[in-house]
C-alpha cells in the first residue's frame, strides 16, 4: 500500500518516463486521478500527503493509471473536459474538446450582440455540444441549432445541455446540412474532420482513441470543408457568416474555397500560437 505522496512521486515519474510528459502535466494527470477515485478536490491531495487510500480505491486507481499508461487520454478516462470555462460530458463516442477550439467560439461570439435574441446559429458536427453550448451558454438570447451525424454523439450533447442548464439550444440528427432543408441562419460554425486520411498523426497520441469520422477527411482533410462551403449558402441569411476551424497549415486553401463559392469578408484568426486556425466569410448574395 503506498500513501498520496509515494503515489505521487512514483507515478508521476511513470507518465513522464513512458508518455514523455512535462513533469507538471503528469502531476496534475496523477492529481486528476487520484481525486476522481477519492472523490476529493486537489486541496485534499496537498493537506493530506500521508492519506492511505483503501484497497478498492488503491485498485480503482491503479487500473486507470495502467490505461492512461497505455495511451488512453486522459479525459475519456475522467470522463470529462473542461472547455471554456465549462465542464463537458465526454465519452469514445466523441472528440475531446480542445483549447484551440475556443478561438472558434471566440470568433462567433464576437458577431452575436449580446441580448440580441434575433440570431440563429447553427453548429454542424456538434459532438459534445462543446462549441454549440459554449455559444448558448453566453448567449443566451441566441437560438442555437447542433447537429451531428452521430447519434451517440448527440446523446452526449443532450446530457451535456440538461447539466449545463442550457435550453435555448436544439439538437438535430442531420448529415451536415441533410435535414435542414429551408432552414437559414444568421451564423454557421463547425469544428468539421480535417486532417487527411493518410496522415501519420492519426496513429499516435489521443487521436488513436479518438472517432476517426470526427478527425479525417478524405486525401487532403478538407473533403468536408469543401462540401459545407458549397451548401451553407442555402442555408445563410443575408449577411449571415460561416466560421471554419481547420489545420494549422489548411489557412490559404480554405480562405481560396470560401472566395471561390462567393464569399466575401473573407479571413484568418489565430490562435495563441499564432497559428492561423479559424477562417471565415460573409453571405451577401
């Protein structure tokens, strides 16, 4: 039996030797196991380096570490993600929500006004819900539609939207733009697959474990890109705008297709890293 502090230190020292883990991201992965098991919050841990846990705890804990040891990231392991500012429900069903993915939420953000309660937006492939919620959340005049593909994909949404408290979202089962037919919104955002079918990173890391139909995207990842930019214009107000995130190298490429379907305001964001991760352009014909 070994108290908090052997736990830390030895297992600490596991991630950082067999994952290559900064040593403070292995900690606080250690840290997140050890207060799921417990059920305890991180002050606990530090309080109470010479805690025993008991040995359904002890098992508990030492089967997740094996699995995160093995690869299995670790918010499928916890179940859960935190994406800005909120908590999400996250399952194999679906992709993990990611920091680079806030910027896309932060752009969309900043073309709703707050307390308009006219704007429609839309989120295509919504999976947790994280974007589509994150918008609702903050917005909550705003009337949110989130579709996905996958219905166990969805369900996590809904649970999603039930914790949250959020109601001012719907959520569809809708291949891209398949049954919105009519339907026009004043902003259309999606987080779609990009990366390309072939590419090696799809065999390594998180993304082994994660759903290959939310990650790739035909011979260049942009297979899907390309199909919502031609169709979001029958679904688009005028004036209305499509958000894109994509690759930290597809920028160039998706700014030329949004151009080439008619769209005008065309642009890149970065992200932190001063990477251009989200494009977009305005519908004024």
């Amino acid at each position: 039996m070994r108290d908090l502090r052997q736990i830390l230190s030895e297992d600490v020292a596991l991630l950082v030797g067999q994952l290559k883990h900064e040593r403070s991201e292995a900690r606080i992965e250690v840290q997140s196991l050890l207060q799921a098991v417990l059920q305890v919050h991180r002050a606990y841990l530090l309080a109470h380096p010479e805690h025993f846990p008991n040995a359904n705890q002890q098992a508990e804990y030492t089967a997740l570490l094996k699995r995160r040891l093995a690869g299995e990231p670790i918010a499928y392991l916890l179940g859960e993600r935190e994406f800005f500012g909120l908590t999400f429900k996250v399952t194999p069903a679906t992709l993990i929500p990611r920091p680079d993915s806030e910027l896309l939420v932060e752009q969309a953000l900043a073309r709703i006004p707050a307390g308009d309660d006219r704007i429609r937006v839309l989120d295509l492939g919504t999976g947790t819900g994280a974007i589509a919620l994150s918008i609702a959340h903050a917005r909550p005049g705003a009337t949110v539609t989130a579709v996905d593909a996958s219905a166990a994909a969805l369900e996590v949404a809904k649970e999603n939207a039930q914790r949250l408290g959020t109601h001012n979202v719907r959520l569809l089962d809708s291949d891209w733009f398949s049954a919105l037919q009519g339907e026009r919104f004043d902003l259309i955002v999606s987080n779609p697959p990009y990366i390309a079918a072939a590419d090696l990173h799809l065999a390594q890391g998180d993304l082994r474990f994660e759903p290959t139909t939310a990650l790739a995207s035909g011979a260049d990842g942009l297979d899907d890109i390309r199909r919502i930019v031609a169709e979001a214009p029958l679904h688009l107000s005028r004036g209305g705008c499509l958000l894109l995130e994509h690759g930290y190298d597809q920028a160039e490429r998706v700014r030329a297709l949004l151009v080439n379907a008619g769209f005008s305001e065309v642009y890149s964001a970065h992200d932190l890293g001063k990477i251009e991760r989200v494009s977009g352009g305005c519908w004024s014909a």
